[in-house]
C-alpha cells in the first residue's frame, strides 16, 4: 500500500471519552515495564494496558508446575540499572517462575510504575487517526485510550494455543493450558493425568506431575531434543563473583549471537577428529544446558555437523530410558537440533522409567476425541481425570493478530500480514505510523536471551522518540523500500540455516493456514544491534519522520 495516498481510518467505538496519554504500551511484562522507565524519563506520559490482575506477562500466566526460564539466573533479568542488577539475589542457577515474577514485581515497585499500569485491561482494537495524528485504543472493558504513539510489548509467546480437538467440552474434568495456568495450586495426587504436548512447557511439566500423579500419560506428536539443566542453588560467593564483573558481562553479553555469555566454539565440526567431537559433546552435556548447541560453529548451518550432535544426545536419550521402544519414540529424528527450540530439563527422560508414566506416539494412533472421562485415540482409551495442554502458541504474531490493528487507510495489520508479517529492523511496519513493536517479527527476539532483545529495542525506541521529541517531529514510519529490503535480508539469512527445513513455532508451522516464514531475525543479536546502530547514526535511515 502506498502510505500517501491513505484515507482517514475510523477510532474504535463504544467506551465513554478516551483518556489521552503521549503514549499507550501493550503489555507490563519485561518489555512494557522497562519501556514505562524510559518513556518517564523523557517526559512522556504514558499508560501500560496489561490483561492480566498483576504485572509479569508469560511470567505472571506461565504458573505451571516446574515452570522455569532456560536460561541462566544472573543473565535473565536487566541490566539497565546497575543498583537493580547488584541488590537482587537470585537463588538458583535456572531461575523459578515464581522468582522471577518476584524480581517483575520488586522492578514495579521499585521504579514507582503502577501508577501508570492500567491492570485486567486487554487492548482489543487499535486504529490510527490519521488527521488527529493519534493512535485509538479499545478495550475488552469498553475503555478507550488515546496516544500518540503505541507501544507493543506484547510479547512473542504470549497468545496460548489450545489445538482443535473434537469433544473437549464434553470432559467432565479441569483441564488446563500451561500458558495460562490457574492462580491456585492445582493438586495432582492420585490423579491420573493426560498431557499433550512435549515442547519446552511440557518437558518441564511432566516430571514434576510425575511426582504427584497417580497416572501420567504423555501423548507425543513430535519428540524434542533436550539437555539437562543440572539446575543448582546459585552460592553467595559465585553470586558476588559474577557481580563484581556484571557490567562487563553484560556488555560482552550484547556482542553474541544470542545476548548469553555461553561457550561459543569458533572451530567448525569437521576440524575435529570423531573422537574430539564426542570429548566436546560430553563436557557441554556434563555442563548443561542450551550452550550444548554451540559446540561447533556450524551445527545450525551443515546437515553432517548437526546429525553428529543430534545423533550423541538421541544416544543419551537410549542410555536413560530403560524401555527400548519408549527410548525410540522419544528419540528425535525429524528435525534437526536445535532447530525447534532446544529444551533443558530435569529428569525428563528419567521420568519414563517409572511405571506410572507411559508415552503415546500420536504419529501413530492420532488423537480421535477427547470424551467426558478421556482422551480416545485410533487405537484406544485413556481414562483420565485431568488433562493439560502444553501445546504452545501463535508465536510472534499471534499478540498482536488477536488485537484488531488499523494503519492508515483502515488496513490490519492482520491483512498486511496474511502472508508472513513485513517489518523495517522488527520495530515498525510500513502504514503503522508511530506504531513501535518491541521484539517484533524480523528481530532477534526469541533466538536471543529475550531480555537483552527487550533492553536494546526499548533503548532504540526510547531514542528515536528523544529524536523525534528534539527534532519537533510528530511521525515515524518506515519506508516501504526499507522495508522490503529488511523482509528479503531476514528470509535469505534464515534460508542459510538449517532452521526453515524444520516444523516448528519459529515457522509458524504449528498454527494451521499460518504462513510458513522465518519469523525471528537469525543474522545475530550483535550484527542485528551494528544494523540499527548504522541506521540511527545515518539519521535513522529508512524512516520517513515529518512533522504534524
Ligand atoms: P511448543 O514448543 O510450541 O510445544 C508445543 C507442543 O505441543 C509440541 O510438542 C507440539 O507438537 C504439541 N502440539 C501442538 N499442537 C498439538 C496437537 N494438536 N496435538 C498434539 N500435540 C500438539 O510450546 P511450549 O509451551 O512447550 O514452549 C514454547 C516456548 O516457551 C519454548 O520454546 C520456550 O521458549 C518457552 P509439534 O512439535 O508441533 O508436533
């Protein structure tokens, strides 16, 4: 669409007068809490809408037992405030769910920012008012809000996926999704308990169901690689250590690929002897972790060196589980490593070694119904008293696609786009104006420590809003060219790695009629942050800013 030649699109409707801020944020997780920060400190006004009754996004829904981040402690949490970084004490080396949203909501009171968080309120329109400059924003609630600028900060994994499944609501007992898991302890024992879904969610959950369940029946689509957490309390002295050096750590953080301080090696598989390679193997699975991807630099590029790492942890996985035939299903062999997003468990594979937790491959005997007292696949029925989802979400998009986003000329978002999303740099979208997506599709985002991803894109809208502020200018968009240009380089960096062969969230493949594109930007966390520094220092190249 050509942005000059748009009609005036119509404001939302219903609600009473609309509360007018510079600036309207989605979302009170990591991303709109530190973008409230930086929105204060330029003097901007500026009001969170957050669904939830509490601060936290995936860490406030995400309560599900053994619900815990991958990546380590004393690297998932802001560096943006030395006195912050240095004062929280982390317990463990994997933080917990329920330590970090501690941490979330020790950051809200800390930097004084309920007062501009408007909670159980979901955004559910968003049209631009092109002759009033303003962006309209509705309300599940029928509340209306007017800014400026809007903010998403809606997250990437945040729109919980429930699949189709005939007869769900004919089952007479709790069911539940772990993106969106009930406020109170659910209870477990001497319940027998169906879970479908073996991603990151599930891997995590079913050992720890497994402790309390009479019963726990795992119905598998596709197995997933995973690597032991060797999770750990974190000691006082490591704790102090790692302090005493936070700033340079983090700082060295921002120069990788994925904003973590892992062991990246810089020698390529086949320049090691079969031999060297099993060594390195071993010592990152004796290490833990997600780092164990990164034992060679080409495990993401070359098909030889990523069977090579796939094949040593399938034969973890048939050394762990004592059942020939259970080890085998859950062995992967459709993906290759890596390329749906690698697990860190604890004790996952152990877990089918006891006699109350069974596998079904559901490749084989597909799910049928669910029915009032089970789940029934093609071959038989499982009576079950409880059933989870850990069947994941409408990745990167799908915050934002369940929000009715208008642009110049009355278009959505949604229809812009029905083939694949089209960002400038993952931040903006031509015909959006002011319209600013933190971690949105086309950004490292998710393939990074999502927290540094955050930090950098808040400080970069922060920035352009201090440009535009300084410069008396009312409007940023991108330009179209910029923005096929961003779109071509995102798909052929990804088209290099062996990641768009594979079925997984980062392809939209697991939402039916979702478009099959690359969604994140996989060109690396530190060139993506040169990218947008050689943009702002051009004059924010490939923007378009006028004034009102
Ligand atoms: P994921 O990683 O998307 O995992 C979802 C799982 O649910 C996965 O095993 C899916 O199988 C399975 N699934 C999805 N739909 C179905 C249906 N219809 N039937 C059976 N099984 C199904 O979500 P998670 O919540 O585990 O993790 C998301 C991210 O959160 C994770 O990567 C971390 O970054 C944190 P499939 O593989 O699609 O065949």
């Amino acid at each position: 669409m050509n942005a000059d030649t748009a009609i005036p699109s119509t404001p939302p409707e219903g609600g009473g007068a609309a509360q007018a801020f510079d600036a309207i944020v989605i979302g009170a997780g990591f991303a709109g809490l530190y973008m409230l920060v930086r929105l204060r400190a330029l003097g901007l006004r500026a009001r969170a809408l957050e669904a939830g009754d509490g601060v936290g996004g995936t860490w406030y829904w995400n309560r599900y037992p053994g619900a815990r981040c991958d990546v380590e402690s004393l690297q998932y949490s802001y560096s943006f405030s030395e006195e912050l970084q240095q004062e929280w004490q982390w317990t463990e080396r994997y933080p917990r769910q329920d330590e970090i949203l501690r941490y979330i909501n020790h950051v809200a009171d800390r930097f004084d920012l309920r007062r501009d968080i408007a909670l159980n309120t979901r955004a559910s329109a968003a049209h631009y008012d092109e002759g009033r400059q303003r962006w309209s924003v509705r309300t599940e609630g029928g509340e209306r809000f007017e800014a400026r600028f809007l903010i998403s900060a809606a997250g990437c994994l945040s729109a919980a996926r429930i699949p189709e499944v005939t007869g769900l609501s004919s089952f007479q007992g709790p069911w539940y999704h772990t993106g969106n898991w009930p406020h109170q302890a659910v209870d477990f024992s001497g319940q027998r308990v169906g879970v479908i879904g073996t991603g990151s969610s599930g891997i995590q959950l079913i050992p720890t169901i497994a402790r309390q369940a009479r019963e726990v029946v795992v119905f598998q689509r596709t197995p997933n690689f995973s690597i032991p957490a060797w999770n750990r309390p974190l000691p006082a002295d490591e704790q102090k250590a790692w302090k005493a050096q936070y700033a340079a750590h983090r700082q060295k953080a921002r120069a990788t690929r994925s904003g973590i301080l892992y062991d990246y090696s810089l020698r390529a598989s086949a320049e090691a002897t079969e031999e060297e390679r099993q060594q390195e193997y071993e010592r990152r699975w004796l290490r833990g972790g997600a780092n164990f991807t990164h034992a060679f630099n080409d495990i993401y590029s070359n098909q030889a060196a990523n069977d090579s790492a796939a094949e040593f942890v399938r034969n973890k996985i048939r050394a762990t589980v004592r059942d020939a035939d259970t080890a085998t299903r859950l062995a992967p062999t459709d993906h290759a490593i890596g390329t749906k997003r690698i697990c860190v468990d604890s004790d996952y594979f152990q877990t089918y070694n006891q006699p109350h937790v069974s596998l079904v491959d559901l490749r084989e005997t597909p799910i049928t119904a669910i029915v009032a007292d089970g789940i029934r696949t093609a071959s038989r029925h499982f009576p079950l008293d409880r059933i989870v989802f850990a069947t994941g979400y409408d990745a990167v998009t799908g915050a934002l696609d369940r929000i009715d986003i208008r642009g110049l000329g009355g278009l959505a978002l949604k229809d812009k786009w029905a083939h694949g999303p089209r960002t400038y740099l993952g931040l903006m979208s031509a015909g959006f104006p002011n319209l600013f997506l933190i971690t949105g599709p086309g950004s490292p985002s998710i393939l990074t420590n999502v927290v540094v991803a955050i930090e950098q894109h808040v400080d970069l809208i922060a920035r352009c809003l201090d440009h535009m502020q300084q410069q008396q200018l009312s409007v940023a968009q991108p330009m179209m060219d910029a923005e096929d240009d961003w779109v071509t380089h995102v798909n052929q960096v990804a088209s290099k790695t062996l990641f768009t062969k594979s079925n997984s969230w980062y392809m939209g493949a697991n939402i039916p009629g979702k478009p099959r594109v690359f969604l994140p930007y996989i060109g690396g966390l530190q060139n993506y942050t040169t990218i947008c520094e050689e943009v702002v220092a051009a004059g924010y190249r490939g923007f378009r800013m006028t004034s009102g």
